[in-house]
C-alpha cells in the first residue's frame, strides 16, 4: 500500500481531501503515519487538541502549556493551520483566540481520523481523571505501541476502588466515539499488588513494552511494577 506523505503546506487541504480516506482502511501502525501525513507531531498535537474541543477556542499560551509544546513551535503551526483554512482566529484586544473550522468539507472524516488514533488516548483521559478513586489507568498493547491496525481493540488497565458500572460506562461513550472496542481490565489495588507479586503475565507484558499513561504517575507504577525482577523467571 503506497503512503501519501507530505512535507510542505502548499495545496495541503487538496491533498488532504484525497488521502484521508485512503488512510483510514487498511493502515498498519496508524499513529506514526498520521505523524508523516500531518508533517509533525505538534501539528498533530494541535489538531487533535483542537478536534477534540470543537466548541472551545484557546489561547495559544494556554495550548503551549496544556500540550507541553514551546510557544514559538505551536505558534508557527497555529499560524500554517490557519493559512490552510483548518484553524480560525479570533483577536480579542492585543490576544488571539484559536478553534477548528467546524465548517471544512471534511471536518467529519478528520475528526475521525484523528479520534481513532492519536485522540483516543486523550478523550480517555480525560474521563477518566474526573472519577475518584483511579490510582493508574492505562493503555496497552497494540494500540499503545503503535502498531496497531484499522481494527485492533483498545487494551486498557485501571487499577483503583469503584464499581465496574462506573468504567463500562465511559468504555461505551468512547467506543461510540472512535468507532473502537475498548477492552478493559479492572483490579483493586490490593489484587492490583497481589498479581505484582505473583509476577502476572499481564504485567509481565506491560513491563516490557510501552504504554500510554492516563491516570497516575508512569514512573511511580513502572517501579511498582518492576519491584521484583523478572530476568530470571522461567516462563
């Protein structure tokens, strides 16, 4: 399968227009290819930022501080989104103000997208981390090694005191949005040391691959899980 890959912003919209749907079938380690399409990872990080909050405008210091990208990095983007019709401005004083274009031709199938790769881990976190009780949660697998496909599931972990209604709930609200199955593991955090303990399998895998980090501290949990060394266990 041939790639489109683009360096520059000249005719970006067309190009766009016509790579979009070819991107989203039959594409294989998603994420780092949405980085080729896009250009950079802070075009990416602004967009999905942006697509994800499409009825709220930012300031750019704002976004430079919750995305921890430099200002003059995501001010340059800002400004090349802008010339491209995707972002639009808004001077309030001696500030500007940034939002998506809801009215692109394709903003439906960019959302998309973006949702079901790079934006996945980022609706996720953001529900999660308004519920009490999450020591860690996080993604594993496929999805968070970057090689996942069109349609590979979403491995998550939570680790923490609540009721399994509580996650199936938001599990469902996200697979309806992305368009993914989330499959989601729960343990308290006296079974969540238990299976440290016993060297589980599955924290076995999660030890040595990489992850991506919702709820908590990823070093904090990397040496709880690492406690006892698994160098020589037989398997």
């Amino acid at each position: 399968m041939s790639i489109c890959v683009h360096k520059g912003n000249s005719g970006f919209g067309l190009f766009l227009r016509i790579c979009l749907y070819s991107l989203t079938s039959k594409i294989d380690n998603m994420t780092s290819k949405i980085d080729r399409l896009f250009g950079s990872k802070t075009r990416v990080s602004l967009l999905s930022k942006l697509l994800m909050n499409p009825d709220k405008s930012f300031y750019i210091r704002e976004l430079s501080r919750e995305l921890g990208i430099p200002y003059g990095m995501l001010y340059k983007e800002e400004k090349n989104l802008t010339s491209l019709g995707l972002v639009n401005e808004e001077k309030r004083g001696k500030v500007t103000l940034v939002s998506i274009n809801k009215n692109l031709p394709y903003f439906d199938e960019l959302k998309s997208l973006i949702m079901k790769t790079v934006g996945l881990g980022d609706l996720l976190k953001s529900m999660l981390s308004g519920l009490k009780g999450i020591r860690y949660a996080l993604v594993y697998g496929s999805f968070a090694s970057g090689e996942e496909s069109e349609y590979s599931d979403v491995d998550l972990l939570i680790i923490g005191n609540m009721s399994e209604e509580k996650i199936l709930n938001i599990t469902s609200q996200v697979e309806k949005e992305v368009g993914r199955e989330i499959n989601h593991i729960l343990w308290s955090e006296e079974e969540f040391m238990k299976r440290v303990e016993s060297k589980h399998h599955l924290l076995r895998e999660i030890a040595s691959k990489p992850v991506i980090m919702l709820v908590g501290e990823e070093g904090e949990f990397g040496r709880t899980v690492k406690k006892w060394s698994y160098k020589d266990d037989k398997a």
